[in-house]
C-alpha cells in the first residue's frame, strides 16, 4: 500500500502530531508499505534532505516563530502524486497542506483519512483576532472538514464524543499513536543526575511538553511550589520549549523555586528517553490534549502520572492503578504528588502498573489498527465501484 501523509509540521520541528505521524510511518515501513510526507520547509534549520519527504516552501508562523506555515501551492503535486501510485491520503490538519491533501484525494478519486490530533479551540490564543470568533470559527471548520473524509481517527474515545458534539457525522474510529516500547529497553536511570546536577537523594517531578499557555505550566508550577516547601530535596525539570519559556523562568524566580527547576530546552530522542528513566514522577496539567502521547512513554519508563482529567490524559491514565488524574485544582493536584512522594509501597505498586500497562500502547499494535482501517475503506470503496 503506498500512503501519502500530509502535514502542516514535521521534523525537525517538534510536537505530538510530528511524533505520531514518525512511529507509524516507522511501523507501515516495517510491514512492506510505503509512506510519502508533504510537509513544510525550514529553510532556516537547514535540515536534511530525506527521501520520500515533499517539502512545502514556508514562511514563520507570526506568533509562533518556532512553527513554519507552508504554503499550500505545488504545480508538481498533480503528477508527482500520479508517479506515486498513492492508494490512500492521511491529513494531520484541516488547514493549509490538510486542505491541500483533501483536494488531492477527491481530484484522484483517493480514500480521504484526517486524524483530529488537536482540539483547536483551545489555541486560538495564539491568533492575534477576536479570539471567542476565533474559537466558534476553527470548531466550524474542524466539523465541516471532518465531514468532507471517508474516516477521522481520533487519539482518544472523549475526542470522539466531542466530535460527535459539534456535528461530525462521518465514520469515526479511535486509533491511539501509541509508544515505541523499544526505545525503553536499555535506559540509564541516572542521567539527568549525571547531566544537570541532580542529587542521588533528590526525588525528580518531570514534565514534557510545549512550554506554552495550553500546557498550563504555570499551574505546574505554582503547584511545585507547595510540594518544594514541604519536600525540599524535589527538583522539577521541564523539557521542551515554546513562547512562555521566557515568563515561565521569570514566575520561578518569583515563586522562590528557580534553584529547583530545570529547563532543559528541547532534546533528541534518545536523551528525552533517558529523561524519563532518570525521574520519579511525571507530571502532566495540561487541559487541552487529546491524547498525551508523552503520558504513555513515562509510563514505558516505570513512571507513576499525576494528571488533570482531561480529554485524553483521562484514558492514558488508570486512575489508582498507575497514577491519578485530579480535577483542575492545585490543592487535589498537589496532594496526589505528596502523596506518591511520601508513601514509598504506593509509589512501588503504581510503578509497577505504569510498566504493565504501558505495552498496551505499543505502536506496533496501534499501526495495525490503521493498517486495517485503511485496508477496510479500500475494500468498501472497490465494493462501492464493482
């Protein structure tokens, strides 16, 4: 089966949807398929050229410098998808290449699939217009768009039911990215001891993520605060970037606890993973996921989660089995750290349920769940011809 997935961001940029669309892009390579990109460019990172990867000339995102927006024009797309043989599309977005693709699909008579990673209303802060409009206007699109393709997967069963919500009445099928389980096999668990100067006798709270304002670290922080006062050998590291990089340093230092955090920036792969081999507890407050892909790998690592019951953190975590999910409040979401700080049988018995339950995301099996799909909307649509 040969695959063509569009794309509005892909490496070296950073991000679930670049993560989710990179695992299943290994595993359908691994079954005999074939997998084409159509991303952006980032000229400026001068990042190497791959085979199989179209790259869409870009321009900066204004209010994201970090975030490139490709333009969606390409008078070689017509015949280059022709060359290819495409048997299915897949879009990660409603917007720019997503579109495109979407116009690909119907002018080649292609099966049409769009995974909803992003609940879109929830971003609109970084649009410099009325941002309630704003909101109302990408729920419409993302409705209207979702109806225009043959399937939407989406990350998690909640963000089914939210699509439902708003109108979407094409088939829906819940397909999770799921975690590359090979990755945690050898790990060093003393790494971020040995890189950052963290303590043996120092407890590790780790998050990582996108430092902007839908991951709601500032809450995480305020909530550090407390831990820190009661809990002095605790350090908490943030991995990643992203606008609010910059007032998330200046509120540490404000709160008293820029001597206890540590941001490391963005890191490759192979370090991210021993990042989470080297904590204790992963802690997650973000409200706007539709999945949590990173919930799942800190569970790979053995990691307990702490996390606001949201969307798909609230199916990524087994409440009570492997961490808990808490409601938006730092009072609840800061007694669940304490709590896996101080009872060590409790920590030891989460720990253990967070490596069970983790090979119930391997990505080897959530690739065969698409694989299947995409072979069920081929064979409906050669039912459909015949």
């Amino acid at each position: 089966m040969k695959i063509g997935v569009f794309t509005d961001s892909f490496r070296p940029y950073t991000s679930g949807v670049v993560r989710s669309i990179e695992l299943f892009t290994r595993e359908f390579n691994a079954r005999g398929h074939e997998v084409f990109i159509f991303g952006p460019d980032y000229p400026l990172l001068h990042y190497p050229r791959e085979e199989k990867v179209f790259r869409f000339a870009s321009i900066p995102a204004p209010t994201m410098p970090d975030f490139a927006l490709p333009i969606p024009i390409s008078v070689q797309l017509g015949p280059t998808i022709r060359r290819l043989g495409l048997d299915i599309i897949h879009v990660h977005s409603p917007f720019l290449l997503g579109r495109l693709g979407a116009r690909a699909a119907r002018r080649f008579r292609l099966p049409l699939v769009f995974t909803f990673h992003t609940l879109y209303d929830q971003y609109v802060h970084y649009l410099p217009v009325a941002q309630q409009t704003s909101r109302r206007l990408v729920e419409i699109i993302g409705r209207d768009f979702c109806n225009r393709c043959d399937l939407v997967v989406t990350p998690s069963r909640l963000v089914m039911n939210y699509l439902r919500r708003i109108g979407v009445r094409s088939t829906i099928q819940t397909i999770p990215t799921g975690v590359d389980l090979e990755e945690f096999k050898e790990l060093d668990r003393q790494w971020l001891q040995a890189n950052y100067g963290v303590g043996p006798a120092e407890k590790v709270l780790l998050f990582v993520g996108r430092l902007g304002k839908e991951k709601n670290v500032a809450f995480l922080l305020k909530s550090f605060q407390i831990v820190q006062n009661l809990i002095p050998q605790v350090r908490l590291v943030l991995v990643g970037k992203g606008p609010l990089e910059g007032y998330l340093k200046n509120l540490s230092r404000q709160l008293g606890i820029q001597d206890r955090v540590i941001f490391t920036g963005v890191l490759p792969r192979q370090k991210i993973v021993h990042c989470y081999a080297s904590a204790d507890i992963f802690v997650f407050p973000s409200v706007t996921e539709t999945q949590g892909l990173v919930i799942g790998e800190a569970k790979a690592a053995g990691l307990p989660v702490v996390a606001i019951r949201a969307f798909g953190p609230a199916e990524m975590v087994q409440h009570g089995e492997d961490g808990f999910l808490t409601d938006l409040s730092l009072a609840s979401f800061t007694e669940r750290i304490l709590g896996l700080l101080q009872d060590r049988e409790l920590y030891q018995a989460m720990r253990g349920k967070a490596l069970e339950n983790a090979t119930l995301l391997s990505s080897s099996s959530c690739a065969g769940q698409m694989i299947d799909a995409y072979q069920n909307l081929l064979a409906s649509r050669e039912l459909f011809v015949g």
